[in-house]
C-alpha cells in the first residue's frame, strides 16, 4: 500500500500546478495534512482519504479543510461518495492557492499513467446562473454539458451558487454522474461556507475533475471479513448493515433517515418557531410534535418517501441508503429542520420550496435557516419592518390556530423572499460580512433586543455559526469547531466541565473517521476499526492514534471561541436544564445547582457555565 501522500498544488492566479508528497506517518489523511497546509498557504484543500476507492463502506468521502470565511477558523466540512470519482485521479489531495483573474473553472482529468491535465476556464458565473435550473444547478449543468465528454468515466463537478458571492456562507454542492447523466441526488459540504472561500478567495466557480487512473486500492474482501469477524463474529457487510440501520429503515418507527428517525423521536424536545417553543410547557411542545409533524410533516415524508422505497446513495456503493427523495427533493433532518419547523413550515410542500430555493443559490442549509427564523421573529415582533428587510410580508410566528398547510406556505414563500433579499441586498440586508457582523450592527443601530432572538456560535471577531439542531448544551459549546458533530450532541445533562471533555473525545473520535474519509454514518463499527486497519495495512495504528491527538490539540489551539452574545443562547442552556428537572424528572444535584444559579444572577451562571464547558475542553486537549 502507498507510503506517502500525494498533493496536486494549483496556483489559480496563473495556472501552474506541481506535485508534491508527503510521508506518510508525517500525515495520515485529508485533516492533518489539509491542517499543515492550510497554516502554510491560507489554501483551500480537498482530498480523500486512505482507504478511498477500497471496499471499505463509505470510505470515500471528499474533504474539505482550510480556515472559513464564515467561522473565523480552520474548518473541516465533507461530502459524500464525491471521493471515488477523485480517486480516479491517482491523487490524494488538490490544494488551490491563490486567486484567478475571473472566475473560473478548474477542470481536471488523468487518463491512464499520464500527469493529470490541469486547465483553468473562465466563466460568466453572473449569466449562468440565470441560466436553466438556475444558480448552483445551472452552473452545474454548464460545466457538465462544456467538458463532460472529454472523460472516459463518469466525471464528477462540485459548484458554488450566488450565496458564495453575495455571503460569507455559500456552500459546495455535487451530484453523481451516471452513465452520462447527471443525478439529482444532491450532496453538499455546507458547513464552514467553503463555497465562499473558492470563488471570493481563490476565484474558482466550479470544479470538474475525474479519470481512469487505477492505483493500489484494499479489495480483499476475505481479509476484511476476518477482521471483522474477529471483533463482532460478523462479516463486514453484515456488521455495516446492523451499524446503518437509522439511515436506512428503523422498524421501531417504521421509518427511516435523519429526517424519518429523528423527527419521530422528538417529541418535547421539538425545536420550533426560532427556537420559541423552548419557553412554552411541555404538553404544548407535544401538541406542536404530534399535530403538526407526526400526523402530517412526518406522515407525508413515511408516505412519500418511506414507504415507496425512495432512496439513493451518494454515489457510492453503501448500504445505508441515506438519501431519501421524494421527486428531485432529498428530505434530511437539519435543513428540513431549519428551513422546517424552525421557520414555522411544517408541510413538506411549503419546505420543499424553501429547501430548494435555498440550494438553488447555494447556502449552507442549516446556517440559512438559522438566520430566517432569525429575521422572521423579528418580522413578527416589529423588531424589523418588512420595508427593512426588502419583503411585503411577515409570518405566522404562534402555534396558536396554526394551519399546516396554508400557513406553512406563506411562511415558505416569506422565506423565499428573504433569500431574494440577501443575494439582491434590499433593504437593510447585507450579509457580505457575516450573519453576527450583521447582527451586531443592527443592535447598534435599532437597540440589543433586534440580535437577542438570533441563535449562533461566535468565534473570534466576525465568526459564527447556526448550532446542529438539537435541543442540548452541547451545541452550542465553545469548541474550536463548531456546527459539525465535533461535540456531545446526546440529550442527557452532564455537569458544563464534564460536558467539555465529552465534546473533546468526540472530537477526537471524528477526527478518526474525516482524517481517513469515512462517513460517520458507518461510525458504530469505524471508530473501533479504523485503527486495527490502519495497523492492518501500514503497521502504524499507534503512530495514527498519537497524530490524531495531536491533531485535535493542534487544531484547539487556535480555540478562538466567544461567550454567548445574544440572551436566546442563555434561555436554550436554562430551558434545556430545567426541562430535565420539570419534565423528566431528574434530581442530579449539580443539575439542581446549576437551575439554581440562572434563577438567581442568569448572566453570570451563564457565564460560569460557558467557562467550565471550555475548562473541560481546554485541559482534555492539551498535547503535552
């Protein structure tokens, strides 16, 4: 197996490009190297890892590193299956640096044993994205239909939208090519706004790469049987099969996915209308859950989805399935979360339409939903006019007499009408520099109580970001990176500093499976065998464990986080603690300590909280 890492370096100022490679022990993967370079050259790095291209299950994931425009920080975001076509380059990684003229494509392609053809197009991004589909997808189908023929394969295309342009928060998108032909199952790196950091930064609007390289890739399937046999008397398939059962169909619920399994299991803990619920009793959260999602969000997905069996993969062979479709809209928990329930659109209808327009333009999903509900709250508070935030209308913000269907629908179209906004900038809306930045001005300007009700993680000066959407501290813990699963996500209450170490293992744990592409759906089996595979393969499982410490360390040390700035992240910590007292009944005498505290001074048991959270990070991540 290969001992080294090879980096393809293009300079997109000039279009020189050279190869370069690393040792590997140096460097395992995607995250430690794309970490090193990333210090070195600001650049932008996408690779894969190790095991890409091999029989492992979900071993070819795409990642993403370098410091965000959005986060303030070195970020890791990843996409799913868009690692097998990159395998085809004989590379593991492509490290862009500096900035073209115009934006541009970057096309890449390697035939055989020859060096990878490196070209650099300029295209008019402002025209095609007028163009058919629209925005992201149009660009797609141009760069598709311009230089899909050139390959002998299946290429594969990764491309911005608007929002790259207009935000700090455009994400990246792709889609498997089948047979000549462009699927609609789309998959995204969202988080981190990379999307933004490749045209703002480096001038790149889309890349197209692929070929019919064919390196050394693991495919002894009867070795990797006894492997797994060995820890869990299972053939790998069988044991991939049992750890993917969410992704796929859970017959507790009879239903299946992110969307499916979670939304199902909610119940009080339901996020809804910016974040409002959290202040409402608990038999009113319920009735939220069981009338306007299960009997009806839920059931249309189970109907449409589940029960017809519409479900896809990301592109590569895998199981789990995950990607469930209904037409050419792919139904995932979070961005159906935030541009869902969050925004006040419990019909998958009115979603639809919010969800797609908002990929029409590229947005990281869950950060734009975020910021809508966000807005919309202030809509409906005449905290903002409509006139200010460049629409005609504000939304049905109460559960009270709530209509599903029609109601959804106008809180859909609102939200279609802030995001015309914040790419045309009507009115107040300027988000070049950041959702907080512009937040933050607005308090300035119109009073605090305008950025109070916005829900985000800050970091450093002008970085943030919209919390995963799940009702716990964790979420919104001063990590060095955040709106990923680089924290304890669970719903059980642990003590802020012990809640800080449990964030900082599983940091370390999904550093595991990112610095060697595997996608954390497969995670019950790969954070356990990765290592054995590592030694399997390379002989160097404990020199892979040791950088991967270090690699967390390195990565904290940059820890630039900021103390919750609007009073809603207070009341998301309170409410959550005392709905474990109230609601279910728990008596931890720290926990009661804790309630205790915000009663009497909430500012500075706030303030407690957050520090103990980051004293558990900061003393489980030292190095030495």
């Amino acid at each position: 197996m290969q001992a080294h890492q090879k980096v393809l370096f293009v300079d997109a100022s000039t279009g020189f490009y050279r190869m370069q490679r690393y040792n590997l022990g140096d460097f395992f993967g995607p995250v430690d190297l794309g970490l090193h370079l990333a210090g070195k050259y600001n650049s932008l790095n996408i690779g894969t890892g190790l095991l890409a291209g091999s029989i492992f299950p979900g071993s070819n994931r795409l990642i993403f590193t370098g410091f965000s425009l959005c986060w303030g920080g070195f970020y890791i975001s990843s996409m799913g299956g868009a690692g097998l076509v990159f395998d085809n380059l004989g590379i593991n990684m492509v490290s862009i640096l500096g900035k073209a003229p115009s934006p541009s494509i970057l096309y890449l392609n390697r035939v055989h044993g020859e060096e990878v053809q490196v070209e650099m197009v300029p295209v008019n991004v402002d025209q095609v994205w007028k163009q058919g589909r629209g925005g992201m997808y149009g660009l797609t189908d141009h760069v598709f239909d311009r230089f899909a023929d050139r390959y002998s394969n299946d290429p594969r295309i990764l491309a911005v939208g608007p929002a790259a342009q207009a935000t700090d928060f455009g994400a990246l998108c792709s889609a498997p090519i089948s047979k000549g032909e462009l699927s609609n199952v789309d998959t995204w790196a969202g988080r981190g706004g990379f999307g933004s950091k490749l045209l703002q930064i480096h001038g790149i609007a889309a890349i197209i790469y692929g070929g019919t390289y064919v390196d050394e890739d693991f495919r002894d399937r009867n070795v990797a049987d006894q492997w797994f046999e060995q820890r869990y008397n299972k053939k790998m398939a069988a044991k991939d099969m049992e750890a993917t059962a969410k992704y796929r169909f859970e017959p507790n619920f009879e239903t299946g996915g992110t969307f499916g399994v979670n939304f199902a299991t909610l119940g009080g803990q339901i996020i809804a209308f910016n974040y409002r619920s959290m202040y409402m009793p608990e038999d009113e959260r319920l009735a939220i859950h069981d009338k306007l999602i299960v009997k009806h969000y839920l059931r249309q997905f189970n109907e449409e989805t589940i029960k017809p069996k519409k479900q896809r993969t990301c592109g590569e062979p895998c199981v789990a399935v995950c990607k469930k479709m209904h037409n050419e809209f792919k139904k995932d928990y979070e961005p159906y979360q935030t541009m869902g329930p969050l925004t006040g659109i419990f019909d998958q209808r009115a979603a639809e339409r919010l969800n797609h327009h908002a990929d029409m333009y590229g947005f990281d999903a869950i950060s734009v939903g975020g910021v809508l509900a966000w807005l919309m709250e202030c809509l409906s508070e005449n905290l903002l006019s409509p006139e200010e935030l460049g629409v005609t209308a504000t939304p049905v913000f109460a559960p009270d007499g709530f209509a599903v269907e029609t109601d959804s629908i106008h809180n859909a179209e609102l939200g279609v009408a802030l995001l015309d906004a914040i790419i045309e900038q009507r009115g107040l809306l300027n988000l070049e520099q950041g959702a907080r930045k512009f937040a933050r001005q607005l308090a300035r300007e119109k009073g605090k109580a305008v950025l109070d009700p916005f829900v985000y993680v800050s970091y450093a000066r002008k970085g943030w970001m919209v919390p995963n959407q799940y009702w716990t501290p964790g979420a919104l813990s001063p990590m060095a990176i955040m709106g990923k699963y680089y924290m304890y996500y669970g719903s059980d209450f642990y003590p802020p500093r012990e809640l800080g170490r449990q964030n900082a293992e599983r940091l370390r744990q999904e550093l595991l499976l990112d610095n060697i592409g595997i996608c954390r759906f497969h995670r019950k089996w790969a954070e356990e065998m990765i290592p054995e595979i590592v030694e399997s393969l390379y002989g160097m499982k404990e020199q892979y464990l040791e950088n991967n410490a270090i690699t967390a360390s390195r990565i904290n040390s940059r820890n630039s986080s900021i103390f919750w700035e609007s009073e809603r992240n207070i009341d998301f910590i309170y409410t959550f603690l005392k709905r474990k007292q109230v609601v279910e009944n728990n008596t931890d005498a720290e926990l009661l300590q804790w309630i205790a505290y915000f009663e009497k001074d909430r500012q500075e048991a706030a303030l407690s909280f957050w520090y103990e959270v980051h004293k558990g990070i900061q003393e489980s991540l030292r190095e030495f």
